[in-house]
C-alpha cells in the first residue's frame, strides 16, 4: 500500500492542495516566456483587505531590462498581470490581461510558480491591458 501524502492547504481549508509556501506576485508574458516577481505570502504588505506583493510592473520591468532578460520596449507593450490574497475572502486571486487568462496552461504555469492553490480564481482588469487586448476593446465598440 502506497503512503499518501498529507493534503497540503492555507488556513486549514481542506481540498485547495498547495505544494510550498503560497506567493504573491506580478508577472509578465513576453514573446511567450513568463516572467514572475514574488513575495512570500506571510511577507506581503496589506493594501485594503488584501496581501500583496509591493513591487510595481514599472521598477520589475526596468529590473528585467537591466539585465538583459526582456527586450528594449515599454512593460505596457506586453500582457502582464498581478495575484494577490484577499484575507476577508481567504480568495487567492489572480487579476491579468485577457492574453494571459485566455491560455490555461499558462495560468497554471502562473499558479504553479506561486504556489498558489488550483482554486485560485481569475479576472481580467483593466490595468493589466497590453495593446492587443486594447485594439481588440476598441474594434468592438
């Protein structure tokens, strides 16, 4: 008989199996590889009722040109997104721009670099819209 491991879970909620400790974050997607920038939960900063990671898009993109890792471009020319943990709600959240949401492996890949829960929802957001997604909004009003 196989040992099975114990589930794994945050505030003691059966069924949301993490491996590790949750993270929040932002990220972004560029010419297909994903880019993550997180803190762990226990150490996000509080904004409203949720923890976050307290990085911004702008000072990670310059990070990533600094090094070279992405190419010479504006971080609102490519999709990119943030998760976060609202703790009245106990709802690990994942907010991005619809190029990133439409594709789940992709947002498996960015659950699984957080270590957040399967659960974890999604929404689109309107800060988190690259040119795109912007043209696709304006051709359809």
């Amino acid at each position: 008989m196989k040992n099975k491991q114990p589930r794994k879970s945050i505030n003691g909620r059966r069924g949301r199996r993490v491996e590790g400790k949750p993270h929040v974050g932002i990220f972004f997607l560029v010419g297909g590889k994903l880019f993550v920038e997180r803190t762990p939960l226990v150490e996000a900063g509080t904004y409203a009722d949720c923890k976050m990671h307290e990085g911004d898009h702008v000072q990670y993109w310059d990070k990533l040109l600094r090094t070279g890792a992405v190419p010479e471009s504006e971080y609102e020319e490519h999709p990119r997104g943030r998760a976060v943990f609202n703790f009245k709600t106990e709802q690990f959240m994942i907010y991005a721009d619809k190029c990133i949401l439409g594709r789940k492996a992709l947002v498996a890949r960015i659950k699984s670099a957080l270590r957040l829960p399967i659960v974890a929802k999604t929404a689109p957001d309107p800060h988190y819209r690259c040119p795109r997604c912007l043209e696709t909004t304006a051709a359809s009003l």
